[in-house]
C-alpha cells in the first residue's frame, strides 16, 4: 500500500516536471480571450412561424473580456426561410442585458434570408463577458413556409465586418471562431400520421385489454 | 579660373599665342579690349510689355507691372539647340548674345536657331576651316511669335530671317557671337536681315509687311546689322549696321583689322558704319559713324599697352606703350541705341583698331541723326596704380601690384590714366537716365577685369562712375524724385591686371588670380555711390564664396524689386535694400549672361543654356473641402475614407482669385458651381455615395481654373483629390464594423468632432450612431 502510494507520488511529481515547459508558457504568455459566436441549432416544421434560435457569445478564454459593441449578420440559402427579426430575450443572459441601447429588437435588415443585427452597450463603459462565460447576442425569430423540403439548412455568420465585436474604446475586438448553426426542416408526411394513429389505436387497445 | 567676361579675355590670349607662333612677335596685348559708354534714361515705361532691349527706348529696364511671385516655372522652350556645341567649342562657356524674351500682351517674341552647326575637331580648335565659330554662316535665325494657350506658350508664326552674325574670323571676336535682336512696335515685329536690312512682320501672321534695306536694293553679305534694334515712343526704329573687310581666305580674313601679324600695325580700316533710323512712316536714314567729328578729337594713332615682357606694369613711371592706328570710330557691337525721351539718340563708339578699344565714346545724335556731342570715356578715372592696384612697396615684383614707383591712379597697363573700354564681346549698351543724361558700362582690365559704369548728364559732361561695368546694361529705377542704377557686381578671379604666363616667370609672381567673389546685385545712387547690395551666398565645393550673377541686363518692376538670374540656377527676386523676396531654381548653367523681362500680366522671362523658361506666379490649391450638411471637412485631413453620408458638395480655396465654371471639377456629377472670380470656388452634387471618386480639379483644358491673369491652376497641372466615400468609417480602418458605431455612440458625450457627424447636422447624436449601424458590414471594393 505504502509502496503503491510512493509510485503515485512518484508518478505525480513526473508528469508536473514534464508540464514544467508548458505551465512556463502559459505563465509567461499573455493572457487572450478566446471568442466564439455560435449560432444555435434547432427544428423547425415546414410551414411554420415564430421559430427561434440562438446567437451566442462564449469566452473561452482566460481572461474576461470588455465588450461595448457587436454585431452579427447570418444568412441561408433557402428561400423558404425568412428571417424576421432578432431581440435582446436570449435564452443566455443578453450580452448588454440592462443597458441595451437599441433592444428589444436588436436586428437593423428587413425580414429575409438575411439578418442584421447589432448593439451598443448604452451606458459608459462596456459589459464584461467573463472568463468561460457564454452571453446571448440575439434570440432570432424567423419563419418556414410551407413548401420546404426536409432537411438541414446551414445558418451562416457572415465574416468581419458584418460580424464584429467592439471594446468600449471603439476599438475592434478580435472574434476567433464564428461557429455556424442550422435549422433542420421537418415536413410531416401522411405515411407517419398513420403510424402515428396505429400507434395511438394499439395504446388504447392494450390498455383496454389490461383493463379488462 | 573660369570667369564670365573673361571668355574674351582668355580667346584674345589663345588668338595672341597663335599670333606669337605665326609672327614670332610678343603681343604685348595682355587681355583684350574695352569701352564704354553712357547713356541714359526715363523710367517711364512706353507700354505694359516688354517690347525691346531694356523695356523701352531708353532700355531702363523697368515695367510698370508688378513681377509675379516666382512660384513655378510655367514653360521652357529650347530656342538654341546648338548650345552644347557651342559650350563645346568655347571651352565650356556659352559664348552667345541672346535676345531679350519680347512679351506684348499674351505673347512672346524670341529668336530661335535652327540650320546646322558643324563643329570643329576637336572642338575649340577652330579646325577644319569653316568650323565652330567660323561657321556661324550655316545657322539660320528665325523670330517665334509664341502664345500663351492654356498654360503653354504654343508656337504662332515663325519667321527666318537672312541675317548673319558678323563673323567670329578665327578668333578674332573671342568666340563671342553678336545678338540677333528683334523689337515690337504696334503692330508689327522689326527684325533684323541681311545685308543691314530690316524686316517689318504682321505681329499676328508673322507674314513681312516690307524690307527696309538703308543701301538700296542690293544685300551685301559683308554689310551687318550689329546691334539690337530700338524703337522709339513714336515707332521709330533705330539700329547699328557695320561694313567689315571680308575675304574668303582665313589667312587674311581679317574683318576686325588685327593687322596682318595680329599686332594691330598695318591693319585695313573699316569701311564703314552707320546709325540708321526709319521712321515711322517707313522713311530710311542714316548716318556714317566716319562722317562724324568726335571731341576731343580722334588720333591718328593710339596707345596699345606694355608688352608683357615688361611686367610688372607701368615698366616705369615715365613708360610710353607702344602705339597702333586708331582706325575709325564705329559702334561696339551689340550696342542698341538708346532714346531719350527728347529724341536724343545715344550710341557708343570705338577705334576699329582692337588694340586701341581703349579710344572710345559716348555719341549724341539729334533726332535727324545730327551729331549733338561726343564724350570720350577716357581719363575719366583715376583708380588704377595706388586705388584700385596697391603699387608695389619695394622693387621687388609683387603680387597683383603696380610696379614699385608707379604713377597714382593710371592703368597699369598703359601709364595713363584709365580709360572706358569698349569691346566688341560685351553687350553693354547706353541706358538714358531720369535727367537726360546717359549710363554705360564699359570695360576696364585692371581692376580684375571689372569695367567700370560711366555717367554723363545731358550735356556729354562726365558725372561719376562706378568700378563694375562687364557686359551690364543696367537697369534705372526711378523713385521719390530721384532714380538709381542697378547692376550686377561680380568679382572676377582673374589677375588684377594682367594673367599669368608660364613663359613669363615674372607673370606668375605678379598676375595672381584673385579668388571668386564675393557677387553682388548691387543698387548705386545718381552719383554711383552704394545703395543697397544683395550677395549671392549659394555655395557649392567649387564656390565657397557664392556663384556669378548672369545677367547682362536685369528687370525691375513696378514695385523696385529687381530680377535677377545666377549661376547658381536660380532666378532672384530682391526687394528695393537688398532684401531677398524670392527664388526659384531654374538651371544651372554657366552660360554668357543673358537678359531679363517681364511680360504685362508680371510672368518672368528668363535664359539659360539656350532655353527660355517663363515663370510665374500661378494658381494653387489651398485647401481642399467636402460639404456636408452644415459641416465641411479639408481633406485628406490625415484620413484615406470620408464617414459622411451627405457629401454633396467641393470647396477649393486656391492661393489667388481665380475663374472657373461646372466643368472645372470631374469625378463627380456637378449639379452647381459658385465662386468664379473669387479665391474659392464651390461645385454641388447630390449626395456622394459609397464609392471611390477620382476628382479632378482641371488646370488643363478649355475648363481649366485660371487666375484673373490668365495663369491655368498648377502652371497647366490637374489637381487630382481621391475621396473615398465609406459611409460610417469613422475609425478609418476601410471597414465599417460595430467600432465605429462604440465610436460614434461614445462621442455623444464628448465635445463635437465633426468626424463623427455622421449626417453633418452639427450634432452627434443616436442618428449618427443609427447612420453607422445601417451601414456595419460596409467597404469600400
């Protein structure tokens, strides 16, 4: 037991001495955020209205980060979804949450397979998106008209410019991944509605049957 | 040593050594020859150009115009393109009287050269005959009606005349080529032919209107127009002609009576000269130079100078130099005749014999060419042994000295009190004063080949003189009553009075060069006493005490402020005290002086190397605006993209008022223009869009801004303005992101800065920030 116990400090003290380089590194390395906008993924039945999906902002960075601006443009290819608008009503906590120059509705383009939107931080100063944390930069609502074939339609971020953050000295903020979301398109067929009622038919049925 | 003015000195020395090899006979020409003059002038200038040699009939060489700013050189027009050539044969100096640049309302008058040069070889070698200065004959010269089009001077009318220069004849004139001198009168352009004839050309065809030949039908090919021609207030026309002895055989070519072993002895006279007069109503006179009684009189025989070999000069206080025949008074070359506003006509004369150029006059013709007086130029001075040469301490040689012993005041190299000379190298020519009196500068080799300017009143009494005179035509500038003279004042680095010789061993220890400079403009009262003197301080490894100034008869304008040209490539404007106004550099050149003018709108005309360049005060532009709602921005103003979403106008202060119209500004689609005739103009649009906009304002073509003198903006240059347009930029970076909308959110609250006024309405506010998020994802292709 003793002589399990010293292997492992053994081990311990190895694998630190090994680490040493790298822990110089990060120490003496400065310190970077590292942002992620990520756009959400979500179901959606054609036709259908109302639907929703997320843009958000993750740090995974080290350090926080102070953000006084953004932007974001996302865009897809089917016709048969429109994009309507964009809010401040994130699912995550609104990046600029209580001091929102222009929400509710953040989105500046006209309802189509485009969206823009942006805001500014109202107050002085910026927001502070702190290390690992994840802030919503719009809750985006659009539609799906009827006539949609099925399938995953990819919701694209536009590159810097249209896509950008700003720190409070009006100075652009690097964003390091813009990580593409998706609507999967769902169009119920009658095939499915019947075994959809079988289904229904046989619970019934079997319950009856318990009951009895 | 490479001095301008002693070009001739040092041909005259190479023709005495060639001489010495023929004759075995020692020359005791040390340097060449001489003369003076007088003469005088008004001030007053006859019209707003500058139709003649020094301005006007008294070639005082002023203009009641203002002299432009020297901003930029506007045209350069080679009118000889045999200067090289001509550098090449002369030893690296430009041996050629050119003619004053003639202006007359938009035009400008100047010979051009064309025909062929053959050059010797090796160059300056005067082999195989004719070559080089002995073919001056195969050159044909042309008068050039150039007119100012939209910033350029574009050629009208060119004119070829027949006239020849009178021949160089193996050196016998140093290499130095006379003036071909055209002047303006109304309507027409007088310009010398052959043959001492004239021609009249329509000002606007260049088209002859008549030949006015003083000797009949025939054109003699040894008969010369040799001065610049003048023309009177009446339009009148005067000039000098000569009759050389000419033969065909370079052995015995011998036109300017060296005598037959280059020694002055035994040498053919002139056979004539004449001062020709047409008058206005195209009747001819003239009048013979040999007709004329001279006083005091003229000799039979003249005094030379000490031969060499007798250095240091005087050999001794009782020393007589050796004597020539004087041979007849004729003009100097190049000397135009000057009129005084009475109709005295001034001319300067001296003996034929080159080597007695020191027997020289002033002469005074009534205007029906009568002689009204005559002034000798000699024993005026007395500044020679003791003044202006230290008379040696001891009798030992001494450097730059008259010999130990020797007479106050005299010329060194004659033993007799100095006299004006009159060479035919020179260009100096009578200038009439305020007071009817007469200015020339004539030369004089003792005082390191300086000349001195001589002052005669009315009456041909001597009034004063001054210790420069090479080659100046001065300038006299009236003012408060009184007048002053204005000349160039060079410092030669030759010998005192004589050069050295390395078969003269005493030569070296006597005729030390003097080191160059200093180089003055200098401004002199009536009595020749200093004004004011403006020193040239350009320097270079070669001139450490400043360049020449090149200019053989200099401008000054309605202000008093004198134009003068340097070596150092510049042309200077110096106000009245000698203070610098302005230059500008032009070429640099060591070619003969030359002369300047000013044309009646004030542009400057100047020479070098055989280029004319015109220069003036032309339209620049200030500042350069965009509109904007209520605001306006200079641009580039430290940016590349303009932020505004409402540009819909330009605003171009320029440095002068200025004339323009719509089609001044292209780029843009102009809906409106204001300002012509003011130092801003303004051209409108509808609103700039995103975009790239290559503006032009225009200073060539018909739609080119001009000033109110004619001047297209740059000289003839566009003035290109790139805006690019990138609505909401405001951090400036070609892309507009959620920055700039921080940027403009953030400056709401600071104090305004138009940069961020997105919209232009004199605020920043949640507008300007809306303007910019419209726009985020924006750039410019």
């Amino acid at each position: 037991m003793h002589e399990i116990r010293l292997q492992n400090v053994r081990s311990l003290f190895r694998r630190l001495f090994m680490m040493t380089p790298v822990l110089g590194l990060l120490i003496s390395a400065p310190v970077e955020a590292s942002l992620i906008i990520t756009v959400g993924n979500v179901f959606s039945n054609s036709p259908s209205s109302s639907n929703t999906l997320e843009v958000d902002l993750t740090n995974t960075g080290p350090a926080a980060v102070s953000l006084a601006g953004f932007s974001f443009e996302i865009d897809v290819t089917d016709p048969h979804i429109t994009f309507t608008s964009a809010t401040i009503a994130t699912v995550a906590t609104y990046v600029f949450a209580g001091n929102s120059l222009f929400g509710p509705i953040i989105s500046t383009s006209l309802p189509g397979q485009t969206l823009d939107v942006s805001d500014v931080w109202a107050a002085a100063g910026g927001a502070t998106i702190a290390a690992g944390a994840t802030v919503g930069l719009g809750h985006v609502s659009f539609d799906v008209s009827a006539g949609d074939f099925p399938g995953l339609v990819t919701v694209a971020l536009s590159p810097f410019p249209a896509t950008s953050l700003s720190d409070p000295a009006g100075a652009n903020v690097s964003v390091d991944a813009l990580t593409s979301g998706s609507i999967t398109v769902k169009v119920p067929e009658p095939s499915a509605l019947v075994l959809v009622l079988l289904g229904l038919f046989a619970l019934a049925w079997t319950r009856k049957c318990l009951r009895q | 040593m490479r001095r301008k003015g002693s070009g001739a000195i040092m041909r005259l020395q190479r023709l005495v050594g060639k001489v010495r090899a023929c004759t075995h006979t020692h020359s005791t020409l040390g340097s060449i020859s001489i003369a003076l003059g007088i003469a005088v002038l008004s001030a007053a200038a006859l019209g707003q150009g500058w139709p003649q040699w020094g301005q006007n009939p008294q070639h005082s060489g002023t203009i009641p115009v203002a002299g432009q700013s020297l901003s930029q050189v506007l045209a350069h027009i080679v009118y000889d393109p045999f200067a090289a050539q001509e550098q090449a044969e002369n030893f690296g100096e430009l041996l050629v009287h050119y003619q004053t640049p003639l202006t007359n309302g938009q035009d400008v008058f100047m010979e051009f050269t064309s025909g062929s040069y053959v050059s010797c070889n090796p160059p300056g070698s005067y082999s195989p005959f004719p070559c080089g200065n002995d073919n001056w004959f195969n050159q044909v010269w042309n008068e050039k009606r150039l007119h100012w089009e939209n910033g350029q001077l574009i050629e009208k009318w060119s004119f070829a005349s027949d006239w020849k220069p009178a021949p160089d004849a193996g050196g016998e004139l140093g290499g130095w080529q006379p003036v071909f001198h055209a002047a303006l009168t109304g309507n027409a352009v007088w310009v010398p032919g052959a043959g001492g004839s004239v021609f009249k050309l329509s000002i606007d065809s260049g088209n002859p209107l008549g030949r006015f030949n003083p000797f009949g039908s025939t054109i003699d090919p040894n008969t010369f127009v040799s001065s610049p021609i003048t023309v009177d207030a009446q339009g009148n026309v005067y000039y000098n002609v000569l009759k050389l002895n000419i033969t065909n055989d370079p052995t015995t070519n011998d036109p300017w009576s060296f005598g037959p072993n280059f020694d002055g002895n035994n040498a053919t006279d002139i056979p004539d000269a004449w001062l020709v007069k047409i008058s206005s109503a195209g009747v001819i006179n003239k009048v013979s130079y040999k007709s004329l009684t001279f006083t005091p009189p003229t000799r039979g025989t003249c005094l030379a100078s000490f031969s060499s070999s007798d250095l240091p000069w005087p050999p001794s206080p009782t020393a007589m130099p050796r004597t020539v025949p004087c041979l007849s008074q004729r003009p100097g070359l190049n000397i135009a005749p000057a009129i005084a506003p009475d109709g005295t006509i001034y001319s300067v004369t001296v003996a034929h014999n080159p080597y007695a150029s020191r027997y020289a006059y002033v002469v005074a013709f009534q205007t029906d060419l009568s002689l009204k007086w005559t002034a000798s130029l000699r024993d005026r001075l007395n500044d020679g042994c003791g003044v202006l040469v230290p008379i040696a301490i001891t009798s030992v040689p001494q450097a730059s000295s008259c010999r130990f012993g020797a007479n106050f005041g005299v010329d060194p190299a004659t033993n007799q009190k100095p006299a004006g000379r009159v060479i035919d190298q020179s260009s100096s020519s009578p200038v009439v004063t305020p007071d009817g009196g007469v200015i020339y500068a004539a030369y004089t080799r003792y005082d390191h080949a300086r000349g001195h300017t001589f002052r005669f009143d009315a009456n041909g009494n001597f009034v004063a003189a001054y210790h420069f005179g090479w080659d100046s035509t001065p300038a006299v500038y009236q003012h408060n009553g009184t007048y002053s003279v204005v000349i160039k004042d060079n410092h030669y680095d030759a010998g005192n009075y004589c050069d050295p010789d390395p078969s003269r061993p005493v030569s070296q220890i006597v005729c030390v060069e003097a080191p160059k400079g200093p180089y003055f403009v200098t401004q002199l009262d009536p009595n020749m006493n200093i004004e004011w003197q403006f020193q040239n301080t350009s320097t270079d490894a070669t001139h450490s005490n400043g360049f020449q100034w090149s200019f053989n008869a200099p401008a000054v304008d309605l202000h008093g402020n004198v134009y003068a040209n340097s070596e150092d490539g510049n042309l200077y404007a110096i106000r009245q005290g000698g203070t610098l106004l302005g230059n500008i550099f032009v070429n640099q050149s060591l070619g003969a002086d030359t002369p300047l003018s000013l044309g009646p709108d004030g542009k400057l005309y100047t020479e070098s190397d055989g280029t004319l360049f015109a220069i003036a005060q032309v339209p620049t532009v200030v500042s350069y605006q965009v509109l904007f709602g209520s605001q306006s921005f200079t641009v580039p103003g430290g940016r590349t993209n303009l932020p505004w979403t409402t540009i819909t106008g330009v605003k171009v202060t320029f440095s002068e008022p200025v004339t323009g119209n719509a089609s001044s500004l292209t780029g843009v689609s102009v809906t409106g223009f204001s300002g012509s005739g003011t130092n801003t103009l303004t051209w409108t649009f509808s609103a700039l869009t995103r975009a790239t906009y290559n503006t032009k304002v225009l200073g060539t073509t018909a739609n080119a801004v001009k000033d109110l003198a004619g001047n297209p903006l740059g000289g003839g240059v566009d003035f290109a303005q790139i805006l690019n347009v990138l609505p909401g930029d405001v951090s400036d970076d070609g892309n507009v992101a959620s920055n700039d909308m921080v940027l403009v959110n953030n400056a709401r609250s600071m104090a305004y800065n138009v940069i961020d006024d997105i919209n232009g309405d004199g605020v920043v506010d949640l507008n300007d920030v809306s303007l910019v998020r419209a726009r985020i994802g924006t750039h410019l292709p």
